[in-house]
C-alpha cells in the first residue's frame, strides 16, 4: 500500500490480533483454567496421590518390591509425601500465575497496549530505523550485510521451525493424551510444545513418564499405544520436519539451541525459549564473519 503506510501499519496490527494474539490468548485462558481445575481437584483429595503411588508400587515387579522393602518405610513415608508436595506446588504455581494475572489486569493491558502502540511505528519506520542501525554499526558495509543476511536467515528459520514442530508435537500429544482419556489432555499438550524446543529430550518429558503410568496401573494397551505414538509418531515429527523447515546450512546446532534455550529460560523466564536461540543465532553469525575473515581467499560465508 504505497503511500499509505499509516493504514497498512494498521492493518499489519490488525491480522497480527487476529491470527496470533487472540488465539494466543484464548489458549492462554484454557490453559490456567485447566491447570486451576487440577490443582483443586488435588487440593480436594479427588486426586489421591499418596494412595496413587502406594498402587503403583503394589504393581512393581518382585524383585523391586523386595528391594523397596529393604528401605526403611520413614524413607518411603518422606518420598511419597515429597512427591505429592511438589504435585501439588507445581498446580499451586499455576493457579497461583493464573491468580496474579487477574490481579494485574490494569499493568497487563498498560503493556499491551504499549506493545501495540511501539508495533504500529515499528511496521510503519522499520525499513528506516534497520538503516540507521546498520548505518550506527561499527562494521564494514561488506561485514554488515553479510552479518544481516546471516543472522536473518538463521533466526527466520530456526525460530520458525522450532515453533512450528513443537506446535505440530503438541497437537498430536494432546489428542493422543485425549483419546486415552488422560486429563487435563489440553494442559499436557501445551506442555509438550513448549518442551519440544528442547531437542533430543523434548516432548518426551511429559509422554514417557504418562505411559510408565499406565503400565505401573495395568493399562497395558494404553501404555503401548502411548509408547508407540510418541516414538514413532512425536518423535519423527522432529526428524521428518526439520530438514525441509530449518535446512542444514542454516541449522543451529541442536546443542547450541538446548543450551541457549536452557540458558534464555533461567535468565529472563518464559521469553528465553525463543530469545535465547535468536541470541545463538547473533553469535553464529558473527562467529561465520570471523571464520570467513581468517581463511585466505575467502570471500562468501558458507
């Protein structure tokens, strides 16, 4: 819309509310709704947990039951009561988040519309202000545009298709944890996804423990079935996606990407699952430049 940069600004702001935020919010929504109606039905006793685990011991194999039997039943005591403490914690973290954000309703709508208003000016400047940063760098105009092209294309498809595969995880956990009736199936599908940008291990942390379950309870269909859809299901997903949405030449490594996505969590919360491989990306980029500096003859960045 050429000459009308206010209104496409506008526009822009628009599909982003539509196809991202809204969604994003309605999830968002569910999510703390479901992980408050777990932590109640705990704190209630509908979920016993003690009881739980004294069924799930009663199903162990022999030899591991005569070993638990060696241990001194205070140790047993403290492990049960330990685990269903930090059960219970983690659904009072989440009701509690889900408490907070009700609470701070005035300072959320304060930042969003903060947000909205800095996106308006970034969709209608933001060709100008990438010059006057490039122009403000302290770099070649060769080095420049090498180092935007590369930290472009790597953040474009790392981010992209990390989201996109954990997204893709995500669904075919949840509908699977639904099937098998494993409630709240919506909450552990979002868990999958956000764990599925931790490579190698990912989606794994929420189905393999799940089926353990059913096959400590005597579900043996549903543990097998669980065992297969994660394995050659969830677990392809990763490998049969990857390639064609990331490509090897701009791959970060996959233990770059743990370690920067580990790393991003622990140091700014929530936001370092896509901050802190943009952060991998910037320093892959410049680590290319100085590759390509100190071989000879070198003129392109591979």
């Amino acid at each position: 819309m050429k000459g009308h940069e206010n209104i496409a600004a506008g526009l822009s702001i628009l599909a982003c509310l539509c196809l991202v935020i809204v969604p994003a919010l309605v999830v968002a929504t569910s999510l703390a709704n479901q992980a408050g109606a777990l932590f109640l039905r705990i704190q209630d006793g509908e979920i016993d947990l003690p009881d739980l685990l004294r069924r799930m011991e009663s199903t162990l194999p022999l030899f591991i039951r005569e070993y638990l039997e060696g241990v001194s039943i205070e140790g047993l005591v403290n492990m049960r009561e330990s685990m269903s403490a930090a059960a219970i914690g983690s659904g009072g973290f989440f009701a509690g988040r889900a408490l907070s954000l009700g609470q701070s309703t005035l300072a959320f709508l304060l930042s969003f519309g903060t947000m909205l208003y800095l996106l308006f000016f970034l969709f209608r400047n933001g060709r100008e202000l990438a010059q006057t940063i490039r122009r403000a760098l302290p770099l070649s105009d060769d080095h420049t545009r090498k180092f935007a092209l590369k930290f472009t294309s790597v953040v474009r498809a790392t981010v992209r298709g990390n989201v996109i595969i954990a997204i893709v995880q995500g669904l075919i956990g949840g509908i699977t944890f639904w099937f098998l009736d494993l409630q709240p199936a919506f909450l552990w599908g979002v868990a999958m996804s956000l764990l599925s940008m931790l490579p190698a291990v990912g989606a794994m942390l929420i189905w393999f423990p799940a089926a353990t379950y059913l096959a400590l309870i005597s579900l043996w269909w549903q543990a097998i079935s669980l065992t297969m859809v994660g394995i050659f299901v969830i677990g392809l997903v990763d490998n049969l996606m990857r390639p064609s949405l990331v490509g090897q030449k701009t791959r970060v490594p996959d233990y770059l990407v743990l370690i920067s996505t580990l790393g991003g969590t622990a140091l700014i919360g929530m936001n370092g699952f896509t901050v802190g491989p943009m952060v991998a990306a910037f320093f892959m980029a410049a680590w290319s430049i100085f590759v390509a500096e100190r071989q000879p003859g070198e003129n392109t960045i591979q």
